[in-house]
C-alpha cells in the first residue's frame, strides 16, 4: 500500500504512478481518500491480505472533487472516500461518480445511508449526541428540548457553521421547516453557557469545569478521549461525562458518515467494487470501531464496548439525501439568528 501525502509536487508525481498502476497491473486499485491515513491504513492492509489486491493511496486533505475533475476522463481514481454526506453527495452532484450494482453492498447499508442511484454508500456511522455532566439527573431529552428556557446558561456547542452542526440543523430543517428551526436555533443560543465555539470535546472539558452542564457533540470523540488515545488530560474529560442519544420528537437520532464511492472513470472497476464491498464486511466494520470508535453501517456488526455503553443507536429514518439539500438554509439560519456572535 502506498500512502501519499497532499504536496503539490507529490500529487503529480503520484497521479503519473498511479497511471502507471492502474494500466499495468490487473490487481492494484487507486484510492483517494481524505479520511485521515491512520484511519484507513489498517481496513486497506486487511483487504490486501485477504484478496490480494493492492492499494495505491492518495489522501487529500480538501478539494478531492476539484482533484478528480481536474483529471477529467484519464483519472487513475477506482474509490473516492470522503467524511461528511455533503462531501459524497458534491462528488455525485458534479459527475464524478457511477453507480454500484452490488447486492452485497445494498444488502449491507440501509436505504436511507445511501445513495438513491447507488452513486456512494455510507461505511461508518457518527452520532450527533449530547454529552451530561455525570450527576446531572437526565436520562433521555429530543433534539428540540435543547431550546427548552429550563437550559438557560447550560449549554455549549461549537461553532453553528461548523459541517457537524450544520449538518444537523439541516436535519431539524427536514423535520420542521423554517420558521420553526429559527426558533429553535434562537432557543439554543438563548441557552449558551458561552459562546458557540471550540470544538467537540471542548464541550466535555467545560462540562468538567463546570461552565456547563451538557454538550452537543458527535459520539466517536467519547471512546477517543475515554480510551486514552488522547492522553489523561482528556480521559478526564470523557470520564466526567455520561452520553445521551437524543432523538427528534418524530423521528430517531441524527448521524452523519464516512462513505466511498465509485469513480465515474474508474480504471480498476472490478477490484474497486471488491474493496466497497470488503468495507461492509464484518471484519472491516469491526476495524472501523477500533480504530475511531464509530458506529457500524452494517446492522448487527460489532461495536466498540464504549460506544455500546451509550445504549441502542436508533437512526434518525430521514434520508441523508434529503437533509443534505437543507445545508445552504441552514447555514444562512445560523448567520440569520447570530448563533456565533
């Protein structure tokens, strides 16, 4: 597996390689990806060992879209894999991708995960939950109690235009409409024990502190600081909170993904598919929950002990198609009502 770096002069120097793989080797495939190399190095070391199809790897922190159109038609591109199912859905919007005849894969990821033309496929799961300072005597709560008055002074959370809480604003946007997710997001801000920034685990470490007595943040960063892959400082941080899943009054709890896709001149197609395919698989969706504490895509497969402590994830039915068409109002939403400020 070659791992390449986003420099100018590696790129080109990777794209030439690259060329030359995918023309001269039937079992090699091209993946760029901007999911961090760490993340996705041991699931590609796993599908090399058991199909025996090499991966050449490029990771592109931002303007992977731009990267593969610039390309155009001689793109060595086989797999684009990108977080946040407004990133997928640009590279599907744009033309980038095709569509995956693939039962294995529509078998394994729930309808409402995907694409409706199969143009990319959700791979793991991030929750959008609430952290609660241990003591505080809450069990359960909806996405729109967080603009309940009674919160007044309690509440911190990140930058409103930040993707994960834009992402849910598009969510409450699909189950409300307009008017009242203004409200809401007025409620929210009403609400702030600070103002909206930092970032996740921020909301933890404040919890802590004592700046506040519950957080909205993504599920993952939990096992990230519980497990003490970032250190005791922040062990304290995760230890000091209790997770609730909130739901919307009318539906489940929100999630965003990670998720791939096909390149629409995908040189390497055959092997490409074997590798989506592989990504659901129980053993991969295994590696994706070790190695960022994510929910599996793939109902039934293995979950990492800390996120299961949370309780049973019930996913918010609403297509991430759907929600992902708010992202524009929800963002002028968040400048509209100075969430910010």
């Amino acid at each position: 597996m070659k791992f390449v770096g986003h420099s100018s002069k590696a790129i080109c120097a990777s794209a030439m390689l690259l060329v030359g793989a995918g023309s001269a080797f039937a079992q090699e495939l091209n993946l760029y990806t901007s999911r961090e190399p760490g993340l996705v190095e041991p699931l590609l070391e796993a599908f090399t060992a058991s199909s025996g199809v090499k991966v050449n790897t490029i990771f592109l922190k931002d303007g992977l879209a731009e990267r593969v159109a610039s390309e155009g038609e001689s793109s060595p591109a086989d797999i684009l894999m990108a977080v946040d199912v407004g990133n997928l859905a640009d590279l599907a919007e744009k033309g980038l991708t095709q569509p995956v005849d693939s039962e294995i894969l529509t078998a394994a990821v729930p309808e409402n995960l995907r694409d409706p033309g199969n143009e990319w496929f959700a791979l793991s799961i991030r929750a959008r939950v609430v952290y609660a300072a241990t003591d505080l005597d809450l069990d359960a709560l909806t996405y729109e109690d967080l603009a309940d008055p009674k919160w007044k002074g309690k509440i911190c959370i990140r930058s409103g235009q930040h993707p994960y809480n834009t992402g849910l604003i598009s969510a409450f946007l699909s189950h409300h409409g307009s008017e009242e997710t203004e409200q809401w997001l007025n409620g929210i801000k009403a609400n702030l024990a600070r103002k909206a920034g930092g970032g996740d685990r921020d909301g933890a470490k404040d919890i802590l502190g004592g700046i506040c007595d519950i957080a909205v943040a993504n599920s993952y960063y939990v096992g990230l600081m519980r497990s003490g892959k970032g250190g005791d400082e922040q062990r304290a941080w995760g230890d000091a909170i209790k997770v609730i899943l909130p739901t919307f009054a009318d539906g489940g709890t929100h999630v965003n993904i990670s998720g791939a896709a096909l390149a629409k001149h995908a040189p390497n197609k055959d092997e490409a598919v074997k590798l989506l395919e592989f990504l659901v698989s129980d053993e991969a969706q295994k590696i994706y929950g070790e190695a960022n504490f994510e929910y599996p895509v793939k109902p039934g497969a293995a979950i990492d002990p800390i996120v299961a402590s949370f309780g049973e994830l019930s996913v918010d039915p609403a297509p991430l198609t759907e929600i992902v068409t708010h992202r524009k109002e929800a963002s002028e939403l968040v400048d509209k009502v100075g969430f910010d400020n």
